[in-house]
C-alpha cells in the first residue's frame, strides 16, 4: 500500500535526523580527540592517533603536544566527589526518610520542588558566599569546593532518597513492628534493603553531578582547586582535542550511569535525576 | 440483511490463538452478546470489529461494505468502553461534541443532538459538569450518548457495565435493552455474565477458547445448551456422566457406574452411549414422601446448606455425584440429613461428554 | 546554608558602595547589561519555544507509534538528559566552531560559502546548545505523562472519527496539560539560569546575565552590581514559578 512506504519513508527520514542531530556533536568530540592535524574543509582529520590520548593519561610526554596529564586534576575531582557524595548521603538518607513519611498536601509546590534545584539559578548564591568563604579561608581550598558541592548536591540526593523511601509501602514497616522489631530494626533489615536499589541511583548520581560540577567550582575553586570540569573550561580556548579528551572521560560515567538506569532500575527515580 | 459479518476471523498472539477462525452474523437491528469466560476471545472479536486490532485472517463486513483493515476512524460505529473514557479536560457537552465536530456539523446542529441523546439517557442539563463530577452511572450513560450521538452504524459495548454496583448494573441492563430497541440500532455487548446476556440479548454468541461454542436466543442457550461447556457456563448446573442401557418407544433408560438409574426422553440416543446430565437447580424436586407414580425419584443425602436469605443453597449427595440445588427458607437442613428428590425426565438436559 | 546567600545577594543588590539604601546597582545593570536581560530572555523564549515543539511531537510520535523505530528514537533522545553541560558545551563547541564539524559538512555539501563558514557562537549557537540539552528533557517528561494515559482515551477518540492529529491536539496533549506546564516552566528556568553553555559558547557580546555575573566578580570585584543582575535571575525564575502554581490551582479546582 502507498500510504505504508510513504510511513517508513518518514520514519526512516526521521530516524537519521535525531540520528545525525545526537550523534553529530558527539561524533565531532570524538573525532577531535583522535585528530592531531585536521584542515579546513575537509571532512575528516589528515592526520589521527591518540597521541592527546596518551599524553592525556601521563603515558607519554612531548613538548610538541599541547596536552597535560589529567591524572592530578582526576584526583582532585575523585576526592571531591567522594567526599561530597558520602557527606551528602550520610544527610540525605534520615532526611529522605522523614520527607517521605510526612504528609504535606500542596501537591504543586512539592512537584515543583521537586524539580526546582535542576532549574534555580545557583550561580548568584555562589558569588554572594565567595566574600564569606574567603573570609573564612574556604575560598581557593578543597574543602571549599567540596561545601559547595555538597550545597549542589544535597537537594538532589535528598529527592532521590525521598522517593526511594517513598516506593515502599508503609505497610511493610508496620509489619515488621507489628512482629516485635525496634523501630531501628525495622530501618535496618527492612526499609534499607528495599531502598537500596534507590539508595544506589542516588548516590550515583549525587557523584556524577559532583564530578561534572561546573558553576560552584569556577566561582569558589579557580585558580588553585582544578578539577576535570576547570581543566576542560582551561584548554578549551586553546586546545581543542585536549579539550575533547576530557570532555569525553567526563562523558563516561554519565554514560555508565544512564545504561544503568535504564537497564537495571526501575523508571521512578528518573524523575529525581533529571537535571 | 446482515449488518455485521465475520468470515473466518482469527488473531493470533505469539502462540496464543485468541480469535480462532470466527464465523459470526449480526442482524440489523438485533443486540447480539458475545459471552464467555474471560480470555475466550470476546473483546478481542468485538476490538477487530470496532479496527482496534486487525486480524490475521478472515474478512469484516459493515453492511455490505469489507472494513477488515479500515482504521476505526472511518468505520462508523460507536463503541463504549469498559471503564468508559470520557475525555476528562472535556466537559460532557465536549465529550459528545467532538465527533460532531470532526465531522463539521453545524454549530446549531451540534447543540440540538447533544441535548437530544443527553435526554435519551436521561441526563439532560448536564452539559457542563466534567465525568469526575458525575456518578460512575452517570459517566457510563454518557458514554453510551458519545456512541449513539453520531448515529453510528452499529454500536459496540465492551462489558460496559462491569464497573458499577450490582444494584446498578441490574437497572442499566434493562435501560441498555430499552435503548436499543427504541433506535433499532445493531449492537454488539460483550460480557462475562451470564444474568446480563440472557436479559439483554436477542441472540447470544457463546465463545470458548477463541470458537463459537453456540449461537441461538437466551431460551435455547438455556434450555438447550450445546455441550457441557455451554450448559456449566450459563445458569449453575451439576453434571453426572452416565451409559445409556435400553432405548424404548418413549424414553431410554441411563445408568451411572455407580448403578443410579434415570428416565430420559430418548432423542436421537444409541444403546452403550456415554452421555453427561445436565441438571439445573430449580429441576431438582424435592418430595415429602417416597413416589410411586413418578419416575426418576431418589433418596440423597445433605452434604452442606448454606443459608442466602431469600432461598437456601443446598448440596446433595446422590450416589458419588454431587447436586446443587435451591430450596426455599424455612427448612432447617443438617448435614447427614436424607431428603426424597425428584429429577423430572422431561427437564434433564443431555450433553455430549 | 541556602537561606543566607540567598538574604545576602537581595539585601546587597539594594546597597550602595557607602552601605546605604539605594537602587544605584539596578541602575548600573539595567544601563550596562539592560541588553543582555533581553538577550536571556530571547535565548529562554526561542530555546523553551522549541525544544517544547520538538519534546510534544518526539513524545506524541513515540506514545503513538509501536514501530521499533519508534523505539529507536526514544532510546536515542534519552542521551542528552543524561550528559552534564560542561560536556555539553565543549560539544557544542567543537561542533558549531567556524571550523567546526558542521561547517565542515555544510561545506563539503556546498551549503554554505568556504570563505565565509556560519559564525554560530552567538545566539543562533547557544540556542542550538540548548534544545540539544532540553528537547530530550521534555519528551521525557512529557512521555511519562502520556505513558500513564489509558489506550481507551485514544481509541475512544478514533471511534468517533479522530484522525492521529486530533488525536493528538485535542486529547492526548490537552489531558496532560499540567505535566506540559512543568516541562515548559523548568525548561525555560533552567536556560535563564544556566551559566556553563553560554559562558563557553558565546563570544563577545550579547551574551547572557549569567556571565555578565561572572565578569562583574570575576573582574570587577563588584558584588552589588552582580547581585542586582541575580535578582533579576531569581524575578524570572519566580515569575514562571508563581504562572506555573496559578495555573495548576486552577486545574486542580476546575479540571480533573
């Protein structure tokens, strides 16, 4: 029948547009990673190898490359991020608990709450506490940038943890006090065993947002505390493969985390983690 | 003229064949009820109908006009749904409109029919609650004007009522029945209940794992069900298997394994048959005394009695065959008890095995 | 810890150097950067614009559809939810540069001239920056809603004879108004408040309040002038915020 070829003609037509309009700049950062010389016009590089790549990951050194180890920024970002993600949780999991057993009717506002931190403009609260922190000798320092992140991260972690708790039927908590468990029983070899599988998405998340944390760290960081997100911002002026051989390590674990969620958990959590 | 034909129909899921090679004819003007256990095939027939589903096989005619693959948009038919989606952003008055209007019918035409049909239903100067301000028989009955304010060929129901309390269900079938034969409208109602299709139907489809088990009037699928099937489905029956020993002039003579021994009218049966008896409660007569003059008169025992207010429902035993039957209150019945019965010949039902 | 900078960034937004009442700082950031609250705003009004357009049709095609294309596409789009901005922006970077992969291609197709290659780092770039980021948050949030949506409803609707665009425009998008709402108020937040993609994208001026921020502290040292721009920011914000509640009450009163 016509009116069969002419859908998959559209489909088909439609299929390499999103195809083309997600995987074209992506492609370009890929191709930018392995290109050591690439003229103008030509549809690909003249020249590709992974010399930024291994220049990138300390396994060579040549002057001749404009490209340092990340390894050092790495670290920072590794020790921020855990440490941010492990004070986040220690406060987001009694604080999900509470939000998720407590009742409050305004529908709306929760909604919009809940997905506000993706869409509040952070960026005038981290100017107005840089005096503050550099009174306080935050500013410049690790643990500076790790308070900030921590401030980044908790209404994020918090949400997520909230309807992690929120999934599981009050009922199941009642149960086990109805049988004779504590009520610090009942949260450990109840509630957290079936929140962990939300507990996990949240802490994920919380130390990816952490390690691809942009705003908080270039007001409060730079120049002394240089994670992955400054090493990028640094050398995208000038380089553009090193640039893109960050870009794309940062890429990764919000790759990983996205298969993750989509093959292994269930879908409700999704709505905390947009951001 | 047949409205609605199904020429060998068949769907299939995977392995599950769903609809198994239907062949079906609707009268003009007639309501038709698919019945049967649920996932014997009945919505999916009446969804290939409406061009939700397309079949596999087989052939659909609307009048004299094949829409087995026409998509529901331009088949004509109206079709009211188990949880009846009424649009919920629309008020009832946009619920009955917006096929109007996809149709560009005059504004003034559009207000005249709404408050029409809304009157047929009863529901006149409702036009601008929304469903969830109206009761769950409210929103059913203006499910039913959506589909009949077009004016569709052939009105489909999917189990429409099986939503509503039982007090309520009971009226809407007579309304439903009423309705449909004020329009004269063709109408195809699927249901799992028996009580709903013997009042409402004037023929009903029996379907069974996809197949037409029987067609006939709510009468003959009663009083004449085509196999065991059919007889357990429709109306409580308690079935007894039994050989037929001698055919006589009048009646033929059956006996169980265990030796109880029945007269039955003898139609159509061969000496060392196997047949199965179908026996309906209210068949089960139950005597004061012991009976000469009757035939078919036996001593059972009461297994259990269950008290139900306006009858009490009672179990017998009858050599190792059990009989379920209902006796008005007042009797005090205990288990162990024995009670005189009396299966009437002329009332057995027999079935194929 | 969010209270106080929040105080801080109002209360300092109506001081003067001598520590006095004034509205000296919206004075200066109106006359000094009254261009690029307009700008913000433009990029916020076309981004929402059309990342919406394009989320409600991805959306509706995939709630629709049960082609494995179909399936394909929902997969594909899911990608830019989950990709953070500084990555985003070092994309958008290499791919829109003068020199960039889609010049090269637009070239090598003899769409535009090799002399004079698109200058997309400006709004027409930070714009594209956006919906790549955005058009995937919408379909999904929109998606979720139409998911919930019983299949009755459409076929109801095709019962009386809706072709797939009624079906769409008058049921399907209408029922899930507020979830729409939500999409659209968080979508159009989030670019007025995004700083990363235009602070790498963006070239020069106009640019956006969030980097005028950052060039006010970051050069000047001057907080009260960056505060009163934040302010505008959190006004935005809280606009869209107060639309989005009103809207909602009404709903909940009126409509389901």
């Amino acid at each position: 029948m016509g009116t069969k070829w002419q859908r998959v003609l559209l489909e088909g037509l439609l299929l390499c547009l999103v195809f083309f309009l997600v995987f074209g700049p992506i492609s370009s950062l890929v191709i930018w990673s392995i290109a050591i010389r690439w003229y103008w016009p030509h549809v690909l590089p003249q020249e590709i190898g992974l010399a930024y790549w291994k220049q990138a990951l300390g396994l060579q050194r040549d002057w001749a490359i404009a490209a340092v180890s990340i390894w050092d920024a790495f670290g920072t970002s590794i020790l921020v991020a855990v440490t941010s993600t492990a004070l986040v949780m220690v406060m987001a999991i009694p604080a999900g608990y509470a939000l998720a057993r407590f009742r409050v009717p305004l529908k709306a506002l929760i909604l919009l709450l809940f997905l506000m931190p993706k869409a509040f403009p952070q960026q005038p609260i981290f100017v107005n506490l840089l005096p503050a922190f550099t009174r306080w000798g935050l500013a410049g320092t690790v643990p500076g940038v790790i308070l900030i992140h921590i401030l980044v991260c908790l209404i994020f972690g918090v949400w997520i943890t909230t309807s992690a708790f929120k999934a599981i039927p009050q009922e199941l908590e009642e149960a086990a006090r109805s049988v004779g468990a504590t009520r610090w029983c009942t949260f450990w070899k109840v509630l957290l065993p079936l929140a962990a599988p939300g507990l996990l998405v949240s802490t994920v998340f919380v130390f990816i947002t952490s390690l691809t944390e942009f705003t908080g760290t270039f007001f409060i960081g730079l120049p002394f505390v240089t994670t992955l997100p400054m090493l990028l911002y640094s050398s995208s002026g000038y380089n553009m493969q090193f640039a893109s051989v960050i870009a794309i390590v940062l890429l990764i674990p919000s790759l990983l985390f996205m298969v993750l969620i989509q093959k292994v958990l269930r879908p409700e959590y999704m709505g905390g983690i947009i951001r | 003229m047949p409205e609605v034909k199904l020429d060998g129909v068949t769907k299939r899921y995977g392995k599950v064949t769903a609809v198994d090679h239907l062949n079906l004819t609707v009268r003009d003007g007639e309501i038709l009820t698919l019945l049967g256990p649920s996932g014997c095939g009945k919505t999916t027939t009446l969804r290939c109908i409406a061009g939700f589903i397309i079949p596999d096989e087989g052939r659909i005619f609307l009048g004299k006009e094949e829409v087995t693959r026409l998509p529901p948009e331009k088949r004509d038919i109206g079709f009211v749904f188990q949880n009846y989606a009424l649009w919920p952003h629309m008020t009832v008055f946009q619920n009955l409109a917006f096929g109007l209007q996809l149709r560009h019918t005059p504004r003034e035409e559009i207000r005249q029919r709404v408050r029409e049909v809304l009157s047929l239903v009863r529901l006149s100067g409702m036009e601008d609650r929304y469903p969830r301000q109206l009761s769950g028989g409210q929103q059913q009955r203006v499910a039913l004007a959506r589909a009949l304010v077009l004016r569709p060929r052939v009105l489909l129901l999917d189990e429409p009522l099986s939503n509503l309390d039982a007090k309520l269900r009971e009226e809407m079938r007579f309304e439903i029945r009423e309705l449909q034969r004020q329009l004269g409208i063709t109408a195809i109602y699927v249901t799992h209940d028996q009580a709903e299709a013997l009042v409402l139907s004037d023929r009903i489809a029996v379907l069974n794992e996809g197949r037409l088990v029987q067609l006939g009037s709510p009468e003959e699928i009663y009083q004449r069900p085509a196999n065991k099937f059919v007889a357990g489905f429709i109306g409580l029956s308690s079935f007894i298997k039994a050989r037929v020993v001698t055919v006589g002039a009048d009646a033929a003579i059956l006996e169980t394994e265990d030796g109880v021994r029945f007269k039955a009218p003898k139609n159509g049966l061969a000496k060392g048959q196997e047949v199965v008896l179908a026996i309906r409660p209210e068949h089960v007569e139950i005597l004061s005394a012991p009976s000469e003059v009757l035939d078919n008169v036996f001593q059972a025992e009461v297994m259990r009695a269950a008290y139900l207010g306006n009858s009490i429902d009672c179990r017998l035993r009858l050599g190792k065959w059990e009989l379920r039957t209902q006796l008005p209150p007042g009797r005090v019945l205990s288990p162990g008890e024995k009670l005189w019965i009396h299966l009437p010949s002329e009332k057995l039902i027999l079935v194929k095995a | 810890m969010y209270v106080y900078p929040f105080a801080l960034s109002i209360i300092r937004s109506f001081t003067d150097e001598s520590g006095s009442l004034s509205l000296v700082n919206y004075h200066k950031a109106v006359s000094l950067y009254g261009r690029d609250i307009l700008f913000s705003i433009q990029v916020a009004i076309l981004g929402t614009l059309i990342s919406t357009i394009l989320g409600l049709a991805l959306a509706a095609y995939i709630r629709l559809s049960n082609s494995r294309v179909a399936r394909l596409v929902n997969s594909i789009s899911r990608l830019g939810i989950f990709l953070p901005y500084v990555v985003v922006a070092q994309m958008m970077r290499s791919f829109l540069a003068p020199h960039g992969l889609l010049n090269v291609l637009l070239a090598n197709m003899g769409l535009v001239d090799i002399d004079a290659p698109l200058r997309l780092f400006n709004i027409w770039g930070l714009t594209f920056g956006f919906i790549w980021k955005e058009t995937p948050f919408i379909t999904f949030i929109v998606l979720s809603g139409l998911q919930v949506i019983d299949d009755a409803y459409v076929e109801a609707a095709r019962s009386v004879g809706a072709k797939t665009h009624h079906v769409v425009l008058r049921i399907l998008l209408p029922m899930i108004k507020p979830t729409i709402a939500i999409a659209v108020v968080l979508t159009f937040c989030t670019i007025v408040s995004t700083f990363t993609l235009p602070y790498m994208i963006v070239a020069g001026t106009p640019t956006t309040v969030t980097v005028d921020i950052a060039h006010r502290v970051t050069y000047f040292g001057d907080y009260q002038v960056a505060s009163a721009l934040g302010v505008f920011l959190y006004l935005i914000v809280g606009v869209m915020a107060i639309y989005y509640l009103r809207r909602t009450v009404r709903e909940e009163v009126y409509g389901y």
